[in-house]
C-alpha cells in the first residue's frame, strides 16, 4: 500500500508571532512556540521549566476541535494519565485550551531520537495501558470505521477485517503524542481529541506505522513486544488505509 503523506506538523521553522491570548496567559513568564500544523495551529510552552502548555488556532480554521479535546481529557482523567485542562477560551484572532504542563518530554525529543528503543517500548507500554484502563462501559465517543468514514465523507474499498477487541482508543497514536520520563518510562498521552471507541488495531496500526517515520525502518519488534500482542498484517493494512483517508 501506499505510505501516508507525512503531516507538515512538526516544530517551528524560524520565528512565530505570540498572538494577544497566549501573551496574555504567560502574564510574565517565558513563551516560546514549540509544534506548529499545516493549517496554523501552535501550541506554545509557558514558563521555564515548562508549568503550562496552550493550543492555540485562528478563528474561522477547519482545524483541531479544541472543544472536544476537552471533552475527552476530562473524562479521561480519572482512568489514565492526560493533561489537565484548566482554561479554554476565544477572541477575535482565535481560539485556545490551555493544560498544566507534564514533567516528561515528547518521545521524538532528540534525545530518544538517537536512541529509540526505551521511547519505543513505552510507546507501546503506553498504548496497552491506555487500552487496558480506559472503561469501555460508558464511553461516551466513537471512532468506529463507520463514523470517521462519514465525517470525513470518505470511502474505503477493501475488505474490513473482523473486530479483534473493542476499546477505547487514542485515537492519534503517533509517535509524539506520547510522554516518557527521564528514565524513558511512560508517562502521560497528550493530543486525544479524536479519542474513541473502535477496534485496538485502529490505533496499533498507526502507532506502529508512525515509527517510522520518526525514527526509521525496524521499530515495529520492539513496540508489538511491549504491546504484548503479535503484529496482524491485515488489520494493520486495513486500519493504514483508513487513516489515509479520514
């Protein structure tokens, strides 16, 4: 199959102008931008070290859902490591959510880039834990191959595979969307704003895949393993595709 068009999203490339909101927030204390989205979208890390981090996004954008990352990290909370919300607001330029700041670094820091396999493991740790506990009673969002296929308006014309376990997904498992500690342990998921119901392999698949692209062809053994499940080539085809297309 085809690989995915790799995301523009990344760091900064030169300067980014604070907007009022954010300068507003940080009151006194250092800003600086540190991811960016094709569409415009900046999160920003207030203070040194880090006490706050704020998404910010123009007004008037397709871009995140801010309100329903929101949603989701507060009825996350209780079962599994996430940021906590504690602002969310707009004015005539934008829009923004603001959490308290994790002490861990994403695991695509430099750091874990010239040594990948900790990151990797607890990319997959992480992942299984958020499975494991997150209550599949209850959940109150969906990320079904039916709904994604239909907000994105959206086909697929490949054979579905059976359901191997329904839980609650992240619903954007890349690779940077998951905090590992000093140690390079698990700590903490961020970016859950598609967060759902759906089969595990939708965010398997796309985890697995996204090694790649951040740190290079091989990674796959390490992450299944710390999964503790063996890799399924045809989920795994399947839940990419999807991805292209949603």
């Amino acid at each position: 199959m085809a690989r995915a068009t790799v995301s523009l999203a990344g760091p900064p490339v030169g300067p980014v102008a604070v907007p009022a909101a954010v300068r507003g927030i940080a009151a006194d204390a250092p800003v600086e931008a540190v991811w960016q989205n094709q569409l415009g979208g900046i999160t920003w890390r207030i203070g040194d070290p880090a006490d706050r981090y704020v998404k910010w996004q123009p007004l008037g954008v397709d871009g995140l859902d801010l309100d329903a990352e929101a949603a989701r990290l507060a009825w996350l909370a209780p079962h599994t490591p996430v940021p906590q919300v504690v602002d969310r607001g707009h004015d005539e330029e934008g829009e923004w959510l603001v959490t308290v700041a994790i002490p861990a670094t994403s695991a695509i820091a430099e750091r874990w880039k010239s040594d990948p396999e900790q990151a990797v493991r607890a990319i997959g740790a992480g992942l299984r834990r958020f499975h494991d506990v997150a209550p599949l009673e209850g959940c109150p969002f969906d990320w079904s191959v039916e709904s994604r296929l239909a907000r994105a308006g959206s086909e697929l014309a490949c054979p579905r595979p059976t359901i191997d376990r329904l839980v609650v997904c992240h619903g954007d498992a890349c690779a940077p969307n998951t905090l590992v500690g000093e140690g390079g342990d698990f700590v903490a998921h961020v970016d859950v704003g598609s967060a759902g119901v759906a089969d595990r392999w939708a965010d398997l698949a796309v985890a697995s895949w996204s090694l790649e692209w951040n740190f290079g062809e091989g990674w796959g053994v390490s992450f299944f393993d710390a999964y503790g499940i063996e890799p399924d080539a045809e989920r795994i085809d399947f839940h990419r595709r999807l991805w292209d297309v949603t």
